[in-house]
C-alpha cells in the first residue's frame, strides 16, 4: 500500500510504499477513498499543539513518533476480512470511526472508546492513519453506515461533526431568547452554526435540540419538523430529510427543527390516537412520546401552530393538538 508519512516533524510528508496489511482475526481491510485535512492534522505535523502562553502539548507524549501515517477522517470501501469480521462485505463503503480503544477496559467495553486512556488506538494517532491508500480497522463495529450522505462530507462526520454535536449537547439549560455565540467558522465551527442557534429542553433527563431559523415570534404556522435523532446519519445537514428540511425553512425564512434523542423517557399518559391502527404498540407508544416531547419544546418556544414538514405518510402526529399544538396543515417533503 501507499502511504504518506511524516517522517520528521514540519517537514514534507514522504510517500512510503509499504506491505498492504492481511486482516486477522476481527479485523477489516479498507480501501481509502475519501480522507479529511483535520487541522489537528496539521498540529501533528508540527508535533504540538500550541497550548498558548508558550506551553505545548507535545504528541510525542501520546506515542505519536514518526515515521506514521496521519489522517483520522477516513471513508473507503471493505476491501478484505478478517476470518472472524462479521456485519459487512467486501464493497461496502463505510465511515470508519477514528477514535479506537483498546477494547478491554471498562469505558471500551461500554463503548466509549474516545475516553480510552489504557492503550487507545486512534488511526492517524495511534495507528497508521488514513493519509494511505489502505487501513486496518480492528473490528467491523467501527465501521458505519453513511448512505445518503456525499462520501466526501461524510468522511468528516466522525471528527469535527461528532466534536461540534457532544459540544452543543453540554450545553446548560437556555431560556427562550437565550442566544449561544459559536466562535471560530472552522470545520466544527460551521457545523455548529448551520442550523442557527440551540434551544434545549429539561423535559428529559438528557437533552433534545431544537433549531430554530428565522423569526418564529409569532409562533402561528411557523414550518416545523419533528426528527428522530440519529447521530451520524443526521449531523446537521448530513442527511437528506435533515438538509431538506434547511432548504425549506432558507425558502421560507424561518422554521423549527426539533431533534428528539432517542430512549427518552416521559410519555404522557393519554389514551392512544386510533389513526394509527395497523402499526405495532411499540411503533404507536414511540410516535405517541415523540408527539408529547416535540409538542413540550415547540409550546416552550412560543409556537401554537404549525406547518407539519412530513417525509412519511404513516406519521401523522394526530396528538399535537391535545397538547396545545394546532396543525395548520400536514406538507410532504420530497427526500
Ligand atoms: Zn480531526
Ligand atoms: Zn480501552
């Protein structure tokens, strides 16, 4: 395989042609074809992080010594398999997930690799990274499903969309007309800000984000549309629904996008609408807790009625108005 390696820092990246690596085990052999420029990157390639006030941050301290392979914003496709790698095909193209643990402590096993400090194993870090035409991934886990979504864009989704995305969930309770400044309109920064500004709710023991665009003040008819959450498929402006949704309220000057995390708890307790007949208790009880949280959010953000934004004929949110919530009138969205 072909790599380009820093071989000294601050000086030009060396093209190294290298055995391209046979997967064992668990492990999966990518095919590179997408690659982000991180400005971490670039820090690497210094071989610090200015700290500011003359202290650095050396990455040497963290086991990263040349000659390696940096880039930790890979996209490719399964080229091989390990014997025992299973859930993905030769062919696939996946999002592989940079931030890799060492797999046997307590936060990997509970699937928190990022905060893996006994061993972790971060590509472009730790571990030949994706500046390459191939990388090694030691477990198919870390690759992900990013159908829809421009493979270019996508390959960045893992670093500076996930950073953007934990940053804005930690943010404290806001009130109505609280405003959140994004500094810097980097990668992370412009992730951050493309929905406008963040309003998030106590009505979970963990929060749901509602973006709001323009000026809803008025709260009547204001274009809204209620979304499952899902992290990489959606990172803001991502997927389709998500960025036709953006393309809608740019249209119309102004909308509310509510992103309900999933496993939330809190369903009010109101008989179940007969609408919807035919779909399974648990699809109805979901629906039912989606329209009592996304009806709590829109009534803290002033809005009485809405323009319900659809993508599905099936959801159809027939509860809102026992909430306060006035449909307006049900718009399909072509994905
Ligand atoms: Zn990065
Ligand atoms: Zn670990």
């Amino acid at each position: 395989m072909l790599s380009w390696e820093i071989v000294e820092h601050g000086k030009p990246l060396q093209k190294s042609l290298r055995e391209t690596p046979k997967p064992q085990g668990t492990e999966v052999l990518m095919r590179i074809t997408r690659s982000g420029v991180c400005h971490s990157d670039l820090h690497i390639w210094d071989g610090y992080f200015d700290l500011g006030g003359g202290k650095r941050f050396y990455v040497k301290d963290r086991g990263c010594v040349p000659p390696f392979t940096p880039g930790h914003e890979p996209f490719g496709v399964v080229e091989a398999l390990g014997p025992r790698a299973k859930g993905v095909r030769a062919g696939q193209k996946k999002l592989i997930y940079p931030w890799i643990g060492c797999g046997k402590c307590a936060v990997c096993k509970a699937g928190q690799d990022n905060y893996c400090v006994s061993g972790s194993r971060f590509l472009g870090v730790n571990r030949p990274g994706a500046y390459s035409t191939h990388v090694l991934v030691p477990d198919p886990k870390y690759l992900l499903d990013t159908a829809g979504i421009d493979d270019a864009f996508a390959a960045t989704l893992a670093c500076s969309a996930v950073t953007a995305y934990s940053a804005a969930n930690k943010l404290p309770k806001l009130n109505k007309g609280d405003a959140v400044a994004v500094l810097g309109c980097g990668g992370l920064g412009l992730i951050g800000m493309l929905a406008g500004y963040a309003y998030l709710t106590h009505f979970d023991p963990f929060y749901h984000v509602a973006f709001v665009y323009g000026d809803i003040s008025d709260g009547r008819a204001v274009p809204t549309r209620l979304h499952r959450a899902n992290l990489i498929l959606d990172v803001f402006g991502g997927a389709k629904a998500v960025r036709r949704t953006l393309e809608r309220f740019k249209a119309e000057g102004r909308g509310v996008l509510v992103m309900l995390r999933d496993g939330a708890a809190g369903v009010p307790v109101v008989a179940i609408p007969k609408a919807d007949e035919t779909a399974s208790g648990e699809a109805r009880s979901r629906q039912w807790r989606e329209v009592g949280l996304g009806a709590q959010i829109l009534k803290d953000l002033g809005v009485s009625s809405i323009r319900l934004l659809s993508f599905s004929r099936q959801m159809t949110y027939v509860g809102l108005s026992g909430f306060g919530i006035e449909i307006v009138s049900t718009e399909p969205v072509e994905v």
